[in-house]
C-alpha cells in the first residue's frame, strides 16, 4: 500500500489512523513528535503525525457536525476510568524507556516483566493511556502471567 506523500491518503484499500481529541494541539504534536520520534507531517487543522508505520491525527473538540450528528468530541474525564487506549510494540523496550523518560514522559511504573512481554504505561498531554510493550517469551509461547490486582 502507497500513500500520498506522508498523508495517511491510501492509494488503493485501507489503512487504520488513531484521532485523539486534544486540548492544545500544539503541546500534544510535541508530545508525540517527541516521545515516539513521530514526523509531523501537518501542523494542525488537523494536526498529522507520522509515527512508525502509523499516524496520530489530533484536533481539539467540539459538538456535533453534519457527518457526525448529535456526537461531541471530549477529553478523557477520568483518568481511572479507561474505555480504549493506544497500544505501542517496541523492539527494544530498555532503549525506548531511556529515551522517553529523558524526553520528559512520565510512566505509570517502570516496564514490568509479564514472562511474555515487558509491558508499562504513560499517560500523554490530555491523559490518554499508552501502552508500551516488548514481545519477549510471547514470542516463544509463552504467554502472560495472570495479572494481579492492586491490593492482592
């Protein structure tokens, strides 16, 4: 699949972007241009940024429009309370952490070996949960520990 230039304008079929509903565009360009090594490749209107083999279309809300009728676009409410979230593969997650942690971001905990992946989390501008992960003995079947629960 092709692409218009970096746009995320398929030439033929599809490919999948991520829109996120964002306070200050600008700060939020940054962010991901920063943390991710993401090519900004519009500066707003919307806001494009080419991550890996991905974008990051951000825009600030607002109410309904004709396409899409009685929908509003709003930042996460409550940051405990989680619907979706991004979810990012790394090859290397000691290096990604180095540098996203000197990049200014700020996780949730350090990665945490899960026997399968090596998984942790951080929160962008607007609260929006990213998930980082390295496949580690998923990749040889292994898979994840059952999850604990804060308090067990």
């Amino acid at each position: 699949m092709t692409t218009h230039g970096d746009l995320p304008a398929p030439a033929h079929g599809l490919l999948l972007t991520h829109f996120l509903t964002v306070s200050d565009v600008a700060v939020s360009r940054q962010f991901y241009a920063d943390i991710f090594g993401g090519e900004v490749v519009m500066e707003e209107n919307p806001a494009i940024v080419k991550v890996a083999n991905s974008w990051i279309i951000m825009n600030p809300g607002g109410g309904p429009t004709a396409d899409k009728p009685g929908i509003t676009l709003d930042l996460p409410e409550n940051s405990e309370r989680v619907s979706t979230f991004l979810n990012v593969r790394v090859a290397d997650m000691a290096g990604f952490y180095e540098h996203a942690v000197a990049q200014g971001a700020h996780f949730l905990t350090p990665p945490v070996d899960r026997t399968s992946e090596l998984r942790c989390y951080l929160r962008d501008p607007d609260g929006y949960l990213i998930e980082v992960g390295q496949s580690t003995g998923l990749t040889l079947g292994i898979k994840a520990q059952e999850p604990t629960t804060q308090g067990q």
